[in-house]
C-alpha cells in the first residue's frame, strides 16, 4: 500500500483507520461524493442477501451502479471488510473476491 493512513467513519458512525488510496482520498472527498448520500441507509444493510430481502440488495446496488466513487467504496470495503452494501458488493461478495487474492498472496511469497 502506497501512502499513509486516514481515520474514515464506518456504517456504525465509529472511526476506522485506513491506509493506502483511501488515506489519500480522504474520507470527506470520496464518501461525500456518493450517490448512497441522502438515502437511507438501512437500505445498505439488509438483513439477509437471499429471499425477500434480494430486492432490498437489489435496489441498493442500484445505487452503486450510478455512483462516481463505486471504485474508491469498493476500494475500501476490500480492506475494510465492514457489512451491508458497499461499492455495489455485499459482505459475501466481497469475501469471496478476496479469496482468490489470498491464495495468489500465498503462492507468491511460498
């Protein structure tokens, strides 16, 4: 990771640290930028991803998909890890993409 760290307010309000792109871009330039400002929030946290909450995912990725900082919220949401949507993926997703990097990570440093 390039650069140093940024305090970025999470989901929850609480303060998380940061390093890398995001640091740069600090949380007030990216964040206040997102087309997710303005909308209720319970919509990025859904109780489930499956049933009848898929179109609660739904609709709120719809959102992502029109937002300008989707790639710095996807960004983010990859080191960070927090739950709910976040940069048009939910917390499952976002597990799942990181998997093939940790076995890319493994063999490259074995």
């Amino acid at each position: 990771m390039s650069g140093g760290t940024s305090a970025v307010p999470g989901p929850d309000g609480q303060m998380r640290l940061v390093a890398g792109d995001d640091a740069r871009a600090s949380a007030g330039s990216w964040m206040a930028r997102g087309a997710c400002r303005g909308t209720d929030p319970e919509l990025f946290f859904p109780i489930a991803v499956t049933g009848a909450a898929a179109d609660q995912v739904r609709s709120a990725k719809a959102v992502c998909g029109r937002c300008e900082v989707l790639a710095h919220c996807l960004s983010y949401a990859l080191r960070a890890l927090p739950h709910g949507i976040w940069g048009g993926t939910t917390w499952e997703e976002r597990i799942a993409m990181r998997m093939p990097l940790a076995e890319v990570n493994r063999k490259v440093t074995s």
